[in-house]
C-alpha cells in the first residue's frame, strides 16, 4: 500500500505533522511525501528517515503516481491533487487542541488508534560551521510567510540581558538570513551571532550539539525539541495549545498575563503592546531555566 503525506506551513508545522508520518508508517503504508513548494528547506528534517520513501517539493506530484490513500495535514488542504482516495483533519478548535492532532486525524480517519506518536527530525552526520565546544543555542526568529510585521509581536526584546546574565556561557544564535536585520544587535564577547551563516541542516546540528535552547515559538524551538533537546520556548501572544514544541523536554516560559494568548480571537488585531512578551523578564526565564538545574 502507498501513500502521500502532503505537509505545508512553516518548518514548525512540518514538524508537527511528523507524528502523522510516522503513525501512516506503522500502519504498513510506503510513504511519499508532498512538501508545499514554500517550504522546501524543510527537506532537511527528512533526510535518510527510513519511513519515507520519495519527498517531492512541488505543488503536485509526478503524474505517474497514484496512492492508497492522500492524507492531508492541516497545512495542505488547498490544493487539488486528484491522484487517490483522500483523507483529511475536519473540523479543529486549535484554541484547544495541538496541531499535531489535528493533522493525525487524517491519519485516524484512515484508521490509525494509537496515541500521538513523538515528533521526528534527522540529525546531519557533519556541519559546515566551526561551532565551539560547549553552548547554549539561542533561536529569537518570528519569520513568516504571513509577513514580518505579522509575526513581531513573537518578538522578545530581552536577549542581550539575558545573555550578559551568563558571562561564564557561550551563545550561539541561529536563524535565517531575514533575521538578521532584526537581531544585528545581538553581541557580545560570549554571543556568536550564526544569523543568516547557515543552512537549516547545519542549524539542525548545532541545535543538537548544544547544551539546551531558548526560543520564542518558531520552527527552531520545534526541531529542537523533536531532538529531545531541553527546550525553553517563550510564548507572549500565540497559544501554546496549539503549538507548544512536542518534545518531552520541551518546557514553555509565559507570563499570566490574563490577555494571553491572543492568537484567534479579535484582540490578535487590536493589541499594540504585547505586554505577554515585553514583560517577561530576562531573571524569570532564566529562573525557569534553573528549576531543570541548568
């Protein structure tokens, strides 16, 4: 039996439609899949991954294929395909349920009754960047195709302090080449800023050789914490019940701030101030950090 997994959105929604791959797999199926042309990097996370069969980074797949079943993660339900029987999510309250879930209902309407399975991402073998002995992998990105000016209210605007907090540690930030503009000030003696030097496969192991990572809610703190990684992720307007990294050492750092999370409903909008993120201070999230005995 064959089937295309077809996976879109940004590399943390590739990451938690993963779960779905793997729940496909169990089921006997040899597994295609469809990655949106969009977020063809995203190919990095499948590298040499044993249940998959052939990755296309293409609208459509080769006209020669037909599947078993189509299964439809939440971030690919636009496009027709017209190439076997399809299987998609339906209705979701992400204000209450993971994406992860989500996109295995496609899975489980096709039969699938196990629990959630954990999250996958390929380790690179090698790295193309000196990376030194012992870090901390800082990841403050908010890209988006939606829009820069959409996502900056993911912004934290406490980094610098934070890492002057810890002389004694080295940082190394990572993040894409649209990044950089937005963190250019992001230095120090003990900061070594990657932002824009890497390709997402290098950025995958550094992740992985780092000691932990801090993170606002991005592709980056999903791929580390599917790395099993200890992960700090802070969230200021989006909802951790929807997106919070899947990883076992995957820890969120909020503040209570009784407006948060914003994300779906109309204050998303309206805010102006982000107090969820402004406010969270660099002593609390490093305080957080210390309960794990890091």
């Amino acid at each position: 039996m064959r089937a295309l997994i077809c996976v879109g959105g940004g590399l943390g929604d590739v990451v938690m439609a993963t779960p779905t791959i793997r729940a496909v797999h169990r089921m006997g199926y040899v597994c295609d899949v469809l990655i949106k042309p969009d977020v063809a990097i995203a190919t990095a996370i499948f590298d040499g991954w044993e249940a998959i069969h052939n990755v296309f980074t293409s609208k459509l797949p080769p006209k020669s294929c037909e599947y078993d079943a189509v299964i439809r993660t939440w971030w690919h339900q636009d496009y027709t395909l017209d190439c076997g029987p399809e299987y998609v999510p339906g209705k979701h309250n992400l204000r209450k349920e993971h994406e992860a879930e989500a996109c295995l209902a496609s899975a489980r309407s096709l039969g699938y009754t196990g629990p959630v399975p954990e999250p996958f991402v390929s380790v690179p073998r090698s790295c193309n960047v000196e990376l030194p002995r012992s870090f901390i992998a800082i990841c403050p990105g908010f890209s988006g195709k939606q829009g820069r000016s959409f996502w900056s209210r993911k912004s934290w605007p406490h980094w610098n302090e934070f890492m002057r907090a810890r002389p004694d540690d080295t940082f190394v930030v990572l993040g894409s080449d649209r990044d950089k503009k937005d963190f250019s000030d992001l230095r120090g003696v003990n900061v070594i800023n990657m932002l824009g030097r890497t390709e997402l496969k290098d950025a995958i192991y550094a992740l992985n050789e780092s000691r932990f990572v801090v993170a606002v809610d991005n592709g980056l703190a999903h791929i580390a914490s599917a790395l099993d990684k200890f992960t700090f992720a802070l969230f200021g307007s989006t909802s951790e019940a929807k997106n919070r990294p899947m990883g076992r050492r995957s820890i969120v750092i909020s503040l209570n701030v009784r407006c948060r999370p914003c994300q779906m409903t109309p204050l998303w909008h309206t805010c102006l101030e982000y107090l969820c993120m402004s406010e969270l201070s660099a002593d609390f999230v490093w305080s957080e950090i210390q309960r794990e005995g890091l």
